[in-house]
C-alpha cells in the first residue's frame, strides 16, 4: 500500500431522504436481505467497497438511509481501492464523502504486473482489489464487507460459471472468509441493476462510468448481451434464473 487518505467524523452522518416510491422500494428490499441473510448485526463496522461507480455510491447511501430504520447501532465507513490505471477521478467521490461526514478511507496504489496470461485482466484488477480490502478490513476492525453486487451480477455470474466452468455456483448474498473473521455481505442481491440507474439519477448520486478498456470484450459483456436478448421473448426470464437458484429439484438433476 502506498498513499492512504483518510479521514475520520465523529458527527452524525449527513443524509436526507427523498421518500420516493423508488427510494422507499429499493430500502425494502434492502432490509429484506438484511434480514433474510442476517447480513448485519449489533455494533458490526460495515466497511462498504467504493468503486465511485453508479452501484457502489448507491449502496453506501441507501445504506445511511437504512441505518436510520433499524433498530441497533453500527457503523457504515466507505472505502476506495484506486489503482489509477484507467484515468478514473475520484476527486468528486472524496468530496461525496465529505459532505457526508464519513469516516473514510482511499487507498492509491498500482496494480501489480499480471504475469500468468492464463488470468484474464478483469479477474486479476478484481483478486488484487478484493485481497486490498481484506487488510483494510482486518485494519480497521471491520467485520462484514458491503459489495454492491445486485441481481444482474449474480445472474450473470450464474450463467458464466455454468457456460464457461461447466458448474452451479454465483456470488452469495453473504459469505464467511477466513472461518469467520470476515463476512462478505451483497445487500443489493434483490434488486435489479435498472431500478439502481434510475435511482442514480433520481437522487443526483456524483458517480463514474467504466473506463476499463477491457469490459466489452469480457465474458461478463458476452453474458449481458445474451440475457437482454432472451428477455426479448421472456420478460421474466432474469428473475426466474435467479429464483431458480432457490428452486433447486435435486431428484431431477444428475
């Protein structure tokens, strides 16, 4: 790790709820998760993975939002893994931050050199980002992990492992890593990635777009692609491939 900016508040974070249909509906699905995979408990410091884009800052403030509901106390600290290799400005992130009065933390390092050409650039920006977070975690005495995957990720990722590993397997709404010091937690697993965007604009949420030069050639792309054009005949085909991961009839697989 090479440049950490941090800064720390003892006020109470600043965040004013719109009350909109959208807003309200995307805080119950939320609290449904929360609840279903008792993703947060009493006095847990949720650190919540910031890329700076549309999902992440959403998640972060949907979740100070939540906060206000629930009855029992934690902490919410966003934090920022920045490589610098794409050209990304972080500075209106930082300032969202801010204006916040979150404690926060930036980390600003360099992606190490890829050397295995068997790993695809995405997995290796990913597995050194995520490896990064893991010590901030353990740093700051965070237990649970936020990431702001949604459904269309955990489908996607359902139909990449299947297509490409010849296996059932997705991104689970909550996980333990390292027997339990540390829980990965995806409090956007019921929601759809559309109703975020709208939620984006709707809210005037600072965020940045991809500038990874590798993304429309990733299997990801591919994936994305191929579910849009099956929901040309099947408008409910993405949420029936993600009911179907609860809908399991063992006596008619293999």
């Amino acid at each position: 790790m090479e440049h950490l900016v941090t800064f720390s508040s003892k006020k109470t974070p600043k965040i004013i709820k719109l009350g909109t249909k959208l807003e309200n509906f995307l805080l119950k699905k939320i609290g449904k998760a929360i609840y279903d995979y008792k993703m947060i408990e009493p006095g847990d410091r949720v650190l919540v993975a910031v890329s700076g884009g549309k999902d992440s800052v959403s998640l972060l403030r949907l979740l100070l939002l939540k906060k206000k509901q629930i009855p029992f106390d934690f902490d919410i600290i966003p934090v920022c893994v920045d490589f610098g290799n794409f050209g990304q400005n972080l500075d209106i992130l930082e300032q969202y931050f801010k204006s916040l009065q979150l404690e926060y933390y930036i980390e600003r390092t360099h992606l190490p050199e890829k050397k295995d050409k068997k790993l695809s650039y995405c997995f290796w920006c990913s597995w050194n980002r995520r490896k990064i977070l893991f010590k901030l975690a353990e740093k700051y005495n965070c237990r649970k992990i936020a990431f702001a995957h949604h459904l269309d990720d955990i489908v996607e990722t359902f139909l990449m492992n299947l297509f490409y590993y010849g296996e059932i397997s997705t991104m689970p709404p909550k996980i333990s890593m390292f027997q339990g010091k540390i829980f990965i937690i995806r409090p956007m697993v019921y929601i759809k990635e559309k109703a975020i965007l709208d939620y984006a604009k709707e809210a005037n949420i600072p965020y940045t777009t991809s500038t990874c030069p590798f993304f429309d050639n990733s299997r990801r792309k591919y994936i994305e692609g191929l579910i849009s054009e099956l929901e040309k005949k099947c408008p409910y085909v993405k949420l029936n491939i993600f009911r179907s991961m609860k809908r399991i009839q063992y006596e008619y697989l293999v």
